[in-house]
C-alpha cells in the first residue's frame, strides 16, 4: 500500500488472468509516445487495434488504449505484458496515481 491506497485484488473467486485478457482489446500504434516499438510490441499493439476496431471503439479510445499500454510497457523497461503478473499492474498503478497522473 502506497499513497494510502490498497490495490489488492479482495475476491475470494479471484481467478487467473490470462495475457489476452490482461491487455485488453486496446489502441493502435501511433507517432506520439515514448519512442521507438519494437518488433513484439507492434505484434501486440497491432493486434489490440485489431480487437479495438472489431468491436467498433473510436479512434480516440484506441489511441488513449494504447498510451496506457506503452505506458505500463515503459514503465517497466519495455517488457512484454505477458511476462508481468498482478505485482507488476499494482506497482504501475500506484506510481501512477502517487505521480498525479491519473487527475
């Protein structure tokens, strides 16, 4: 608990996620963020503007999916989500909200 806020998970039925559902159906590359993608990124961004666009999200909210997602990515020295679990989420989380990101 950081910043006074507690983000464990307080379900008894707390399953497992799993990476394709832990990242969501979010945004699409762009020329705004952090730098450069690499390769295994653009696969997964790529397939989060697919999954976006399939379920007929805004340009808008793809692009704003996708920040928080290099963001998280960024944050944690380009690792991919999927070899990240919920200690990895709840550190992201906390900095971000301590950091007033979130307003």
């Amino acid at each position: 608990m950081a910043c006074g806020i507690d983000l464990t998970d307080e379900r008894a039925d707390a399953s497992p996620v799993t990476s394709a559902e832990s990242a969501g159906p979010m945004g699409r590359s762009g020329s705004h963020g952090p730098g450069p993608v690499s390769t295994a990124q653009l696969k997964l961004l790529e397939r989060m503007r697919q999954a976006l666009r399939s379920q007929h999200y805004s340009r808008r909210t793809e692009k704003t999916y996708l920040m928080w997602v290099r963001r998280f990515i960024f944050f944690h020295n380009v690792r991919h989500p999927s070899e990240m679990d919920e200690a990895e989420t709840n550190t992201f989380l906390t900095h971000t909200i301590c950091q007033r990101v979130v307003r």
